[in-house]
C-alpha cells in the first residue's frame, strides 16, 4: 500500500465540497455540514488510514448533560474535540434516549476534531461572513478556488502563504511548520505564525513530545 502522505491528506480534507453540501438548520438557521460528509471525506481523503477514539464520557444526570472527548488520528497526527448533548426526561423526571445523548455528543466531538484541520470551512465561510468568516485573516477562505475545481498539483510542496512573525525573519514556513503550530494549546496560529526555529521556548515546551520527534525526524 502507499505511504499516506500527511500534507496532500491534509489539502484533500480541507477542500470545497460540492455544491449543496452545506445544509441549514430549520430551528436557529445555521449553516452546517451533516457528519456523514465529513466521515466520507476523511475515508476518501485518507483511504480509510485514519482513527477515532472515544477518550472519556461523563454522563451527568443532575444537570442533563453528556461530554465526550474524542481523538482524530490522521496518520502520525491526532486532534482532540468535545462534544456536548442534552439529556431528555419525561413528566416524571426518568432518563429517556440516554444512549442518543451520547451518540450525539460523540459525533459532535468528532466533529470538533475534525474541525481543526478546517474541513468544511471553505464551505460554511460565506454563510458567517459577520463572524469569522468575514475576517480579514481568512479572506482566503472567500476568495479560493471555486467548488470542485481544486487543483493539489498546483500547491506547493513544501511551503505554504506564511511567514514568521519574528522580528527580521519574514521567512515562508513549510506546511509541517504551519501543522506543528496546531499542535500548540492557546496558540492562535492565524496571528502567532512561527517558523520553527523562532517558536518562543515556553511555546515549544507545549508540542506534544511525540509530534515533535516527528517534525524533526520525519523519516523515522
């Protein structure tokens, strides 16, 4: 089988659906992607190389809620995300559907993993431009190629529209660099945007030792 190569993954991911994907809601109006989208995509884009992992579920009765904490691995890469869902109870107060609840907040938390590999923001951009889609930072977002018309022979292979922040640097980060940046907690990639020699020590103490081994021997 070939190799999975993580960064082509990546772009295939986060790519335009087809036109129609994007579904709103008929009780607060909001633009979304139904989960079955985003797990066809993973499947197509990875040929079934990825993983899913439930890491805890906290059923809490009193206050009628589910959490749930999930990993997303894409090949030498994982992604946590949380998931909330309400708990349903009839007149008398007992439990009902509790197994829906947290079918719910799994596939939310799913979801949110996902989300930070920005799978379908191509897509739900132009549906929150007031929000963050409107941003200035991601005008790109708006401004991209059209449906279906992605050309990943054109993107380059190693470096991306980056640069570091560093004072006298300027210098175009690899797409490596860009991912090892989404590794770090609290760390806004979009305005700390650091080379990896110029990442302050405080901030690289943060990566996660296995995602950095990988950076740094990727041919390990």
């Amino acid at each position: 089988m070939e190799e999975l190569n993580y960064q082509d993954v990546i772009e295939r991911i986060k790519a335009r659906f087809p036109q129609g994907t994007v579904r709103q809601r008929e009780d607060n109006g909001r633009a979304y992607i139904p989960n079955q989208i985003y797990t066809d995509r993973v499947e197509s884009a990875t040929g079934s190389r990825w993983d899913r992992e439930i890491r805890d579920v906290e059923v809490n009765i009193p206050h009628r809620f589910v959490k749930v904490i999930a990993r997303v691995t894409i090949g030498p890469h994982h992604r946590d995300g949380i998931g909330f869902s309400e708990i349903h109870a009839d007149g008398s107060g007992k439990v009902k559907q509790l197994s829906t609840a947290v079918d719910q907040a799994a596939n939310e938390a799913v979801r949110d993993a996902l989300d930070t590999w920005q799978i379908g923001w191509r897509d739900l951009a132009p549906y929150n431009s007031k929000d963050w889609g409107g941003n200035p930072a991601l005008g790109h977002l708006l401004h991209g190629e059209p449906p279906g018309e992605i050309d990943f022979t054109k993107q380059p292979a190693a470096v991306i529209e980056r640069k570091c922040v560093f004072a006298n640097c300027g210098r175009k980060l690899t797409r490596d660099e860009w991912e090892l940046l989404g590794h770090i907690p609290n760390l806004s990639r979009e305005r700390m945007t650091y080379c990896f020699e110029h990442i302050p020590n405080h901030y690289k103490r943060k990566i996660p030792s296995e995602i950095q081994e990988a950076f740094l021997n990727p041919n390990k």
